[in-house]
C-alpha cells in the first residue's frame, strides 16, 4: 500500500511554543511525518539551517485556494523556484522560569 505523496496536511500551531506550523506526511515510498515552520526562509537562511538531519522544504500551492503542499527539494529542484522555502520545526530555546 502506497501513501499520496502529500496527505493529512494541518495547519496548526506547535503544542509547546504556539509557533504556526504545518504538519504532514511527504513521500511515497519511505513517507516522513514532517511539522514545518511556515516562516519562508531566505537562501541565506536556508544554508544556515541545513545540518544532517534537518532538511528544507519547498511549501508549494497549486493554486490560491489549494491546501499547501510540502515538497521534497532535491538536486532537480528549481534553482529559481518562487514558491516559499521552510525548514522542520524546531522549538526555540526556552526561557528560564526561575531566577536561581
């Protein structure tokens, strides 16, 4: 049994730092459970972010009334893509709760 390549997307906000984010499977084969920031990155940001086992994402819509899609970016990815780039949620670094 195959998955679509993109399915169960939401729309949500992260349960433990409220942050908007997108969350769905992506793939076909070997399909990840991918959360996403919806914050678009620059390519500078982009470069900042990669490490091995944080990828980007290419937040594509087919059109302005379709649900958002994550998609792989991949060597044959468009050099000059105009859809919005995003990267795999991380929380930010909590605030300390106590003064000692």
């Amino acid at each position: 049994m195959s998955r679509p390549r993109a399915t169960g997307a939401a729309d949500s906000r992260c349960p433990s730092c409220a942050a908007p984010v997108l969350t769905q499977w992506v793939g076909t084969v070997a399909a990840l459970k991918v959360t996403a920031d919806l914050t678009p990155l620059t390519p500078e940001q982009q470069a900042a972010v990669l490490e091995p086992n944080r990828l980007v994402w290419c937040l594509y819509r087919a059109s302005a009334h379709s649900t958002p899609r994550l998609r792989w970016i991949t060597a044959s990815h468009p050099t000059g893509c105009t859809h919005p780039h995003v990267t795999e949620h991380r929380c930010p670094p909590a605030e300390p709760t106590t003064l000692f």
